[in-house]
C-alpha cells in the first residue's frame, strides 16, 4: 500500500514522501492528482501546531480548555474542548507549547551533531528517530551500511516498541482504575527500561546509533542477562494479559471507545498499531530485510480495545524477535569504531523507521558534508489529529481511553 | 478458573531494598518540616519526555515510593516541590511562573534540564527555594535518592 509520510516545500518545490511496499522514497508533485491521491496531503502540507481548529455553537456550549498546566495530561500540551457538560462536541489539540524547533535548529550542523538532535525530538521514541534520520542521510550520502548494523537497529527497534507499549497499556489500566494490573505493568515497564540500559547503556536508548554504525555493541554477559530478561517480560506479560481480557469492567472502558474506520484511518495517514487496528497491514515491518519475519498483528474493531489488543500483541511478538536475534547476533562481525564512509557530502535522502506508534520519516539535505535541511515527520502529529478526532461525540469519561490508546506524545508531534 | 484480581501476584515481592542516593548534597531549608511525607507536583515545561517516562518509572511498584512519605498530587496547591521537567520554551514561561505563584509557603523548587544547549529554550528565571538544578536525565534511583535526601529520611536505612 502507498502511505503517505509527509509534504516537503523548499524553496516553491514540492515534493511527497511516500512509502510503497515498505520503502520511502521522494516524488516531486507535478499534478493536482497527486495531491488528490492522499487525504492527509493537506495536513501533512500544513503541519500546524494547533490541530483541528474550529468552534462550536450552540444553547449553553462552551470551551473547556485542558491544559497546559494539568495533571491528567503530564506534558505541555493543551486540548481545546467544546461541550456543553458531558458530551464532547468538538475536540482540538494545541502542540505548540512544547514546540522547540528541532528541525530549523539542525540546519548548519554535523550530521552527527544533528543526529543528537533527532534523538531529542522525543527520547522514548529517540531510536527510532536517530534510525530514521541515520537512513536518510545514508541515503542522501549512497553510504552501504552493514548488515550487523541494520540487524542490531532492528533489535533496538523492537525494544523501544516494547517498553512504549508497555507504558500505553499501563496508562490505560490505570485509568480503567486496574490496581493490580497497572502496579505489575508498572514494575515490567521499568524491568524494559534497564534491560535497555544493560544493552546500550542508556535506558533510552541514545547515543548508540550513528550515521552509517553503531558506537559500541552490548557483552556477551549482557547479551544474556537481556535474553533472560526479555524471557521473563513476554512470560509474565502474557500472564498478565490474558487475565485483563477476561476482566468485563477493564474491557467495558476500552471497548468501542474512539472508534475509528480503516477508510478514515487510511485518509488521516495513520500507520502503525493505530492503522492495523483498523484491520490494515501496513508495510513498515518490510522497512529493511528481516532475518526472520514480524508477523503484522491486525484487529478489526479500529477502537481502544482493538489498539490495546495490537500492541499487547506486538509486545510478546517483540520479545521473541529480540531473544531469537541476540542469539545469533555474535556471528555480525563489523567494526564499531569506524562508520561506513560516505562517498559524497552532497544530496537529499529520506528515510523512515518503524516507531512503536507509526512511522518516523525524515528528509535531510547536504551541502558540503552540512545539514542544509531537515524536514521530521512523527507519528505522533498525524496521531494526534486522529485522537482529536476520535473524541468528537464521546464523554469525558472515555478522554483518556481515547487519547492514551494512540500512544501519542506532544513533544513527538511539536518537534 | 482466574484467580480474583486481589490476589493475583500476591506473593511477588517486587519493591526492592536498597539505599538510594543522589551525588547531589542538599541543604535542607526547612529541617525536620518535610521529614513525615513530600507532596510532588510535577510540570513539564520544555522536556523531551523522558523525564515524564522516568516518573512513570519512579511511579512502579520497584520503588514504591508511597512507603517513604512521597506522593504525586494534582494540583501545585497541595505540593510541597514543584518538580520541573526541562526547560521551558517561551510559550511555558507564563503558565511556569503562575504554577509557581500557586504553591503554597514553604516550598522546594527542583529542575531538571535535560535540553540540548544547542535548542532556543528559554532560561530559567530566577525562582525562590530553587534547591536543586538537574542536568540530563537522572534515573529513578537518583531521582528517589535526591528527594531523600532533601527530606532527610531516616527510614531509608531500616
């Protein structure tokens, strides 16, 4: 399937990024069909900082503005609500207050210097943005990067997916008032995080990726403590999920909460576990060649529930990808110490990663070995809009099933 | 047959006992004031989310905070710290500066600065009983150990 990733325009030029089959590629807009192909061109194109705007009128309407100061919602972020009590009649999301402008702050610097940056734009999807980028300035530079390193950013990749989906369906329990529940995802997601830490030495995961490399790869001791480790996670997450389906007051709070259709997630430009909620096989786990395949987890219902459920799934999936690849990975001989060497300083390039909530697409120009420019496209800003969307007509109680369930972050989508 | 929620996992012990410390020595404003419970309000103002992450961390049952007194409230009226996550951008400068209007006497103000120099963030202004000022992103452990430190605990060691 086709999907578009984001709108470029420098200097009057236009150009798509799409995804077709799993990879990204550019194509310059030369007719108004092209635009038409794809409902999110607009939005893509716009990339404002207040989604949906708009009002409502009506006996006793009024705006109920939720941020950015609150405790519900942690980061600096704001919802502008219009209700009249209960139901909510239109939902918009201002990002801007956590806008620190990323991209115009990598022009002019290293590629390395940036690739610091790209990690800052949202440190718990900070892998997935430094792979993004790493590819396109690979591409941009036709640097032919190992196949160890693009096996390890594989491996990285579905342990950022693992703690990110562990913290979403914790929030959801939590806010299903699930204490026992949210208490033993609790202690898992901070189980993921040091296993994390033990293989890259950052709980995050930063600083480990590089242009063309890897900075260090983990011992064989620690190899093995994370083996063990992931183990235990899909074992005990498995217990624990199989419980909370069976539970009608948690499942009552998820189901048919923000639902959504494939039509209307496809014409929002969702990707990722909002996207296959909705019964739709994207194609970013066929972003790069796998030594052994991730199978695509896809629901039908496109509500909260069928979300939860996607990811839910997607933990355990990543768990045994992780264990079955780290115990091959000592047969991945290259050299850490020297990233591939680029053979120009000059192009454009784009490239994108599979985020645990979509796909991260970056567009980067060289001039001179320099970033001349830098174009982010998260998950989270199309996320968001959908989120938004998905409130419209539901109650304040189902707030935050709804919007917690899109795994969505306003530092992600403010840049 | 499930077990009944209640006593599912009932016998893991996951809180860990250790020591927690920060490298950060605090002089403590107000004494022995604080020694019994610390009410937190925290507001994000500028981070790039993984402090928010590492709250959620310091949140899980490892710590278990709630047996040293320390709790997360809603509202910067019922905080004893107000706890600020990165540095703020200019549009959060206004709502930092009323949050910290709303705290009631005493306080503590503690930041934690995980922005890149490189980034156009705002400094911080000046602000009263700012005792502590963080830079990148402290763990749970160091996190705990500095709020600790700043209540001058004594069951940490039993």
């Amino acid at each position: 399937m086709r999907l578009l990733a984001g709108v470029i325009e420098i200097d009057g030029k236009e150009k798509l990024l799409i995804i077709e089959d799993g990879v990204a590629r550019l194509e310059p807009v030369e007719s108004q069909a092209q635009r038409e192909e794809f409902g999110c061109y607009q939005l893509l194109k716009k990339r404002e900082l207040h989604l949906r705007r708009g009002s409502v009128s009506g006996p006793g309407v009024f705006r109920f503005r939720y941020g950015p100061v609150t405790a519900g919602v942690r980061e600096a972020g704001c919802f502008n609500l219009y209700t009249f009590g209960e139901k909510i009649l239109h939902a918009g999301i201002d990002v801007s207050w956590k806008h620190r402008g990323i991209e115009e702050t990598m022009s002019n610097k290293t590629p390395q210097r940036a690739l610091a940056l790209a990690e800052a734009v949202c440190s718990n999807f900070a892998f997935s943005h430094s792979v993004a980028y790493a590819r396109a300035v690979e591409n941009a530079l036709h640097s032919n990067v190992d196949m160890g390193v693009q096996n390890w950013r594989n491996i990285l990749l579905e342990a950022e997916r693992i703690y990110n989906h562990l913290h979403v369906i914790t929030k959801l329990a939590s806010a299903a008032a699930q204490k026992v529940l949210t208490s033993h995802l609790s202690s898992l997601f901070e189980e993921a995080l040091r296993l994390n830490e033990i293989l890259t030495g950052s709980r995050y995961l930063m600083g480990i990726n590089q242009v063309g490399g890897f900075h260090h790869l983990p011992s064989l001791e620690n190899m093995q403590h994370a083996i063990n480790g992931y183990s235990l996670i899909a074992k005990r997450f498995e217990q624990l999920y199989v419980h909370s389906v069976n539970n009608a007051n948690y499942m009552d709070r998820l189901h048919a909460a923000g639902t959504i259709t494939a039509d209307q997630a496809i014409a929002m430009g969702l990707s990722g576990p909002s996207l296959r909620a909705c019964g739709v096989k994207d194609d970013l786990n066929t972003t790069i060649s796998h030594l052994i395949q991730l199978p695509v987890i896809t629901q039908n219902e496109g509500d909260a529930l069928a979300r939860m459920e996607v990811r839910a799934e997607e933990i355990m999936n990543s768990c045994e990808y992780i264990i079955d690849h780290l115990k091959i990975s000592d047969a991945w001989n290259f050299n850490t110490d020297e990233a591939t060497k680029s053979i120009r300083e000059n192009g454009e390039g784009c490239g994108i990663a599979n985020s645990p909530s979509g796909a991260v697409a970056y567009y980067v120009v060289l001039q001179d070995g320099i970033i001349a420019h830098a174009r982010i496209f998260t998950p989270s800003y199309v996320g968001m809009h959908a989120a938004a969307f998905s409130l419209d007509e539901y109650i304040f109680t189902d707030f935050p099933f709804i919007f917690d369930s899109f795994g969505v972050h306003f530092s992600d989508a403010a840049r | 047959m499930l077990k009944w929620w209640p006593l599912f996992g009932i016998r893991r012990h996951l809180t860990e006992k250790k020591a927690y410390t920060s490298p950060i020595r605090l002089q403590s404003l107000y004494g022995k004031l604080f020694q019994r419970s610390l009410f937190i309000y925290i507001l994000d103002v500028g981070s790039s989310n993984a402090l928010n992450f590492e709250i959620s961390a310091l949140e899980s049952p490892q710590y278990n905070i709630h047996r040293f007194g320390i709790y997360f409230t809603d509202s910067p009226r019922h905080a004893d710290v107000l706890l600020i996550l990165g540095r703020p951008t200019e549009l959060m400068l206004a709502p930092m500066n009323e949050t910290l209007n709303q705290m009631p006497e005493p306080y503590y103000v503690i930041t934690i600065d995980d922005s890149m120099d490189d980034l156009p963030m705002s400094p911080y202004p000046e602000m009263r009983h700012h005792v502590a000022q963080l830079k990148g992103i402290p763990s749970p452990s160091e996190l705990l150990g500095l709020l600790l430190e700043l209540i001058k605990n004594k069951r940490i060691a039993s």
